[in-house]
C-alpha cells in the first residue's frame, strides 16, 4: 500500500520529483500528489473490513470475461469486469460495449461511502477482478468520449495489493517519469481533472502472486451521452 517514500524515491529505485502537498494521516485528510497535469488525492487503507467486502462482490456481481478486439484479433480480457451504472449510462471502450448491470446493494452502499468521502456524486462504474497475479489491465486513460472530462475518477482497491503505475501521455516521457503506487486493502485513490487528459495508468503482471484483488474504478457518464429510453412503439 501507498506510494514512494516521503523523499520520494520509488521502491524500484526510480526518483520521482513529487510535490507532497499534505501527508497528514488523518483519515478524512488525503494525501495529495502533484505533478504536471497530474492531480491525485490517496486515503491509504480507507476501507476496513476487507474480508466482508471481498465476499459480498466475489458472491453478488454479475463478473464475465470479455473479449477485446486489437489490430483486427480478438482476445479474452486478461481480467474479470462489470459494467455498473443509472440507467441510460452506456460505456464502451476498446470494442467492449458493455450492457449495464443495476446497482447491487453491496456496491450501492460502497457507491455512498466513497461519494461522501470524495464529495462527488457518481453514476456509473467499472469493477475489475484480477484472479491473480496474471491478470492485468494496459496502458490507458480514462478518456472516452462518454465521460465527463470535468469529474474525478475514484478507484477503491481491496485484497491484493498491486502496482497501479502512472506515466505522462506525452512520447517525450523519460523512464523516470513513471510513478508507482502498491494499491490494494482498501485504497482509495481519486485522479482529478485533467490527469485523464495528461497520464496515462496501468497495473502490470506480477507473476507470482496468487491471490485476487478487486478493483473499483467510480466514474461519470456525461449527461448528453445517457442514452434516455426509447419512446414506447405505436
Ligand atoms: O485496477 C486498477 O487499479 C485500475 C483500473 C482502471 O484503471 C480501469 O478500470 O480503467
Ligand atoms: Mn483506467
């Protein structure tokens, strides 16, 4: 869990400039990290209880493999996903549409939690379970058309703990621009506006780990993209 250490060099040995901008432990009080574009606010094991949670998701949500097509071939997701949200808040990305799955009562009462805590209201949501260490998630931002590009995105982690790295868009990135935070056992870390815009995050293999983590990325559909029912046929 948590990032570098407070002189800010990476457990790989990377130095990262970072401007810590409060470190305070308290728990309503996140720690924040700046950089260029980059705008992060990190409660480090935010949520307790973590068997309870992982049980109830593990049991209730509706989890699939998806199948994701690059370059013209299609692939099995190397992880587990579902698509929460209102209804109307359609998602789709890299040709993955997802159908929108209600809103259980285990992720509604999570929902509330993390939107008192972050101060914004969501409405929709992508879970993700990385069975094991195999399981991974690529170099992306969270910057289809669909989202508000104005909202944060608050991702909550629970179970393992793995690496979420960050690196700048830009190709003029150097090797140590890349940032690395150990994200698992109730993490909660938002990105705000614009990082979407200017980073990009992954979280890579870690081939010997055997154990599951969970995570929860809350996000906001634009409301120009809900896609409101169709009216009943004559
Ligand atoms: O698992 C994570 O920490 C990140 C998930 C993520 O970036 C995504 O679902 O887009
Ligand atoms: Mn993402």
């Amino acid at each position: 869990m948590g990032f570098q250490d407070g002189a800010g060099r990476a457990k790989d040995g990377m130095s990262h400039q970072l401007n810590l901008l409060d470190s305070s432990p308290a728990s309503d009080q996140p720690v924040r990290w700046e950089r260029s574009g980059l705008h992060l606010r990190h409660w480090p094991r935010w949520l307790d209880q973590q068997e309870h949670w992982l049980a109830a998701l593990e049991r209730d949500v509706p989890w699939k493999q998806e199948q994701i097509t690059l370059w013209g071939r299609t692939h099995p997701l190397p992880r587990l996903t579902c698509w929460m949200g209102d209804p109307g808040c359609c998602y789709s990305y890299s040709g993955v549409y997802n159908t929108i799955e209600p809103w259980t009562a285990t992720v509604q009462d999570l929902r509330q939690r993390v939107e008192e805590q972050v101060g914004w209201s969501f409405n929709s949501l992508l879970l993700n379970l990385y069975r094991d260490g195999r399981d991974k998630l690529d170099w992306h931002a969270d910057d289809e058309p669909e989202l508000d590009p104005a909202a944060p995105i608050a991702s909550l982690s629970l179970g393992a703990c793995r690496s979420f790295r960050l690196r700048p868009a830009s190709p003029d990135r150097q090797p140590a621009d890349t940032l690395s935070f150990e994200l698992g056992q109730g993490d909660l870390l938002v990105m705000d506006p614009p990082t979407q815009e200017h980073w990009q995050h992954q979280v890579p293999q870690r081939l010997r780990l055997q154990q599951p983590r969970l995570n929860l990325t809350f996000r906001s559909i634009r409301p120009q993209a809900i896609r409101h029912a169709e009216p009943p046929a004559r």
